[in-house]
C-alpha cells in the first residue's frame, strides 16, 4: 500500500479510504499515539466519515483484494452441505 491508494477499510465503520502517508516505523511518525512496533506500517487515511485520521496497517487491504474476499464468500455460500442421514441439503 502506498500514498494515493483506495483501500478498504475492514474494521467499523468500514469503507473505501485514501492512503494520505504511511509511516513504516515509529522514527517517521512524530505523533505516535501509543502505536506498538508491531502496529507499523500506521497509515494516515482520508476517511469519508471518519475524516483524517492514523490506524494501524492491519485494517486495511487492497480493493483487489477486498473483491477477492467477496468472490470467495460468494462461493463458499453456494456450497450445499447433504448430512447423509436425512439426505436433504441445508
């Protein structure tokens, strides 16, 4: 992910964002708001509720891959499970 990038935002409330800047480690990110290593890269998002604000990488993904998830969760509510002893799809 990189500045400029639509990304989907996968936790509440959820939604298209703009990648505004990304800070890779704790040095590039001056305001640091508690993040813990394991929370970098911490990207500044543009979001249509939320307005401007900095989350943790992990919450986001692409919107190749958000319509890849949705593909998958597509194909996987088609499937039809048959229990053999009543023999009738649920």
């Amino acid at each position: 992910m990189k500045i400029g990038d639509l990304v989907y935002q996968t936790r509440a409330p959820g939604g298209l964002c703009l990648i505004l800047k990304v800070f890779e480690t704790p040095m590039q990110n001056p305001t640091g708001k508690g993040w813990v290593l394991n929370d970098y890269p911490i990207l500044r998002i543009l979001h249509p509720t939320e307005m401007i604000i900095e989350d943790p990488s992990y919450y986001y993904m692409t919107i190749e891959d958000r319509k890849y998830v949705e593909e998958q969760s597509r194909l996987v509510g088609d499937i039809k499970i048959r229990r053999p002893e009543d023999g009738e799809d649920r």
